[in-house]
C-alpha cells in the first residue's frame, strides 16, 4: 500500500465587497413640447439598454485595465492553489483535513502505465489507467484515514523516531537508484508533480500506516495445520529447488580468427572464409584434445569466449540458454556428469558443450519448512485483512468529487506525453 501526504487542510476565505453609489435625485423634467418629437429620457434609455443586454442584442465588455491598474500580486499567491471551504479542485481530494493528489496516485503507477501505453490503443490504455487509477485510489483514501487514526497518539519521542525512519527511507532509495545525488531525485520527483517533501511525507504515512494495521490486524491471524498441510501439498513445486546442471562449453566464434580489430561485418568474403576455416581445425584440435585431458583444461586452452579462464564454465543453469544457444545447451540435460558432445556448429562459429556439476532438484518434508508455510501464510492473510480494512473506511468517507478525481487523474496518466507533455487542458 502506498503512501501519502501529512494532514493539511487547504482553505481560503473569499471575501467579496461592494460599494453603493448613491446620486442626488434627478430633477424633475420639464413638460414635453408638443411641437417637437419627445426624446426618450435617460431612464428609459438605460432601461432599454438592460433589455437588449438580456435579449444578446447586446454584448457587455470589460473596459480595458491598464497596468498600473492591476493589484500587485506576489509570486507564492500565484502559485499556490487556494480551495475554499467545501470546495475542491478536480485533481485533489481532501478527507477531513488530509490531501490526496492526482500526482500520488499517477507516481506508483508510471512504470505500468509507461509499459501499457507501447502495448495497447489509446481507448485499451484510458480503460485499464482507469481501473487502476480507480483502485489505487480507493486504497490511498483508506490509508489516508488510517493514517490520521494511527497519527494522533504518537508522542515526541515517536515521532522524532519516526522521522530519523522517513529520512533512512529517503536517503537509501537516493543512493540505489540515484547514485547518492539528491539533486538528481529531486529533478525525478518534479518531473512526476512531487517535491522532495511530499515525498517525505509520503514515507512517513507509509510507515505509520503499515505499523499501525501490523499492530492491530496481525493478532487476528491464526493458521490452522490442516491449512499448512493443503499448502504444502498443493505448492510443493513452489518450495522445491529444481535440479540444475553446469554448463562447460569451449567456444570457437568465427570473429575470433580474424586480425585484431576487424568486425566480422566489415571483413572480406575471402577473410570470413579463412576465418572459419582457423575456426573447424582450432575445435577439431579442442576435441582431440578432450580424449587424455580434463575438459577444463582443454577449455582454460582453447576456449576463445569470455570463461575460458573459468575452465569454460558458465555456472549451474535450470534450463537451456536462449537462441542461438538453445538446442546446443539443451543437450546437456541429457548427459551425464562430465559427458562432452561433438563439435557443433553455428552462426557464429563452432562450439563444444559438456554436463559439468549436476545438482539433484531437493524436496524439503513438510517438517522442513512448515515454519516458512506458516509465516508465507500469515503474511498473505494479514495483507488480505489490511487491505478490506483500508478499502472499508475509504468506502465510508464522504467524498463529493471522487468521480471527478478520478477521470482527471486517468486523463492525465494515459496522456500519451505524460508526463514531459504540456499540461491536459482541464
């Protein structure tokens, strides 16, 4: 379950003032003269006026504002979104006095959306951001109230702890996945809408959420042995390690035969025919070789590939390599330990395989891992409960523009230049 913003209430007070202008009372006017055509007065030309205005005779539009008439405004207040109470904008959700952003929702989703969007049509790509923009949505809500929930008892001493945890989070991922340079995570997370502390806080909220549901749901988790049993019965391939075998292959690419630096592309008909011929007679002298000594050494020797000094061993494998070399290691599934075949060749050039170690697939008993059952089985459990128990509050929470959230948000990840493109038009 992922994680989300510290409590913060979004909130403006608008405020509207008019002013009454107030005109002596005209005076009255005097008697119409009956020689000359009677011009309406000025009430009744505005009163005119206002009718063709609601007709659309008329169109109103704004006298012009000069610069030096504009209010001053400040950078922040023009940057900052201002919601006024029971108002909220299409891309957040506020539950009680928490946030929710169609940017936490989009960032957990990225890789998912980036591999659908190169799978499937526009309509394929909207339908399924959809769907998980809509569940991860319904999850985020009900974390959200856990979260405040589990928040609010905390002491000093916890949540200095709590902070000293978020930072180790933050400063772990920075140093796997970003070399150690914060500027470089901070340019990752504005690219996806998120600040470094968002992303603090989004941590924190995880943590808290993940501790407080272990606490209080975990107790509730009870495996029963008949349960460990059917899942051992019914998963055994799952807890046993398969057989594997050493692959040993002494190698003889074509490319190898030619001058130092030449691409086998760039080389001449008559350089790839010379080449190919060093090649047959360098396996052939390998095979002759294999008959007095161990394949090893002969592979330390000849062996032109990268583990030629590893006595040509690639390590133990559970199935063969892919293509080129599929049906070539395949054969070593076949042989005993230390058996070697025929030189074969290839493409690429000509190759000679063996069976190294082999190692026997173990089939643990029951007794062996019913411990790692039943801690595999309460944990599957225990995510189960954490789950309805977060989806059920977020099913409870009053929340009037849901809908709209969730259409901007999905609008948003399946924009095909999400998210480097110019914003979507709201």
């Amino acid at each position: 379950m992922k994680a989300h913003f510290v409590p913060t209430a979004f909130c403006a007070i608008l405020l509207v003032s008019a002013g009454c202008r107030s005109a002596a009372p005209a005076p009255a006017p005097p008697p119409p003269d009956a020689r000359r055509p009677q011009l309406p007065t000025e009430h009744e030309l505005a009163a005119e006026r206002q009718e063709r205005i609601r007709s659309g005779e008329v169109v109103v539009e704004p006298p012009p504002t000069f610069e030096s008439e504009r209010p001053a405004t400040s950078s922040a207040a023009a940057s900052a979104p201002i919601i006024a109470p029971g108002s909220i904008r299409s891309d957040v959700l506020v539950v009680n006095d928490q946030v929710l952003t169609s940017a936490e929702i989009l960032y957990p989703l990225r890789r998912r959306i980036a591999e659908a969007r190169a799978e499937q049509t526009r309509d394929g790509l909207f339908k399924q951001v959809h769907e998980w923009v809509r569940k991860l949505t319904q999850q985020e809500l009900g974390a959200l109230l856990v979260y405040a929930e589990a928040r609010e008892p905390l002491t000093d001493q916890q949540l200095t702890a709590l902070e000293s945890a978020v930072q180790r989070e933050v400063d772990a991922r920075i140093a796997r996945e970003f070399g150690g340079s914060e500027a470089r995570f901070v340019r990752h997370l504005e690219r996806f809408g998120l600040t470094l502390d968002q992303y603090r806080q989004v941590v924190q909220r995880q943590i808290v959420v993940q501790s407080y549901t272990r606490e209080m749901l975990m107790p509730r988790v009870a495996i029963r042995r008949d349960e460990l049993l059917a899942e051992y019965r019914e998963h055994l391939d799952d807890y046993t390690t398969p057989e594997t075998r050493e692959l040993l292959m002494i190698e003889a690419p074509f490319a190898a035969f030619l001058p130092e630096g030449q691409p086998w592309k760039n080389a001449s008909r008559g350089a790839q025919l010379r080449a190919r011929l060093q090649a047959r007679r360098h396996i052939r002298a390998a095979h002759e070789a294999l008959r007095s000594r161990p394949f090893r050494e002969v592979a330390a020797e000849y062996s032109k590939g990268l583990h030629a000094e590893e006595g040509g061993s690639w390590g133990q494998i559970g199935a063969p390599l892919l293509p080129p070399f599929e049906e070539l290691t395949a054969r070593i599934f076949e042989y005993r330990e230390g058996q070697y075949s025929e030189p074969v060749e290839l493409e690429s050039g000509w190759y000679i395989v063996a069976c190294g170690k082999i190692q026997r697939a173990v089939v643990p008993s029951f007794m062996e891992i019913q411990d790692k059952i039943r801690e595999n089985l309460m944990e599957q459990r225990f995510n189960e409960l954490a789950n309805d128990y977060v989806l059920r509050l977020a099913r409870r929470a009053s929340i009037s523009n849901l809908a709209d959230f969730v259409e901007t948000t999905t609008r948003r990840g399946a924009d095909p230049y999400w998210p480097d493109g110019e914003p979507i038009a709201e």
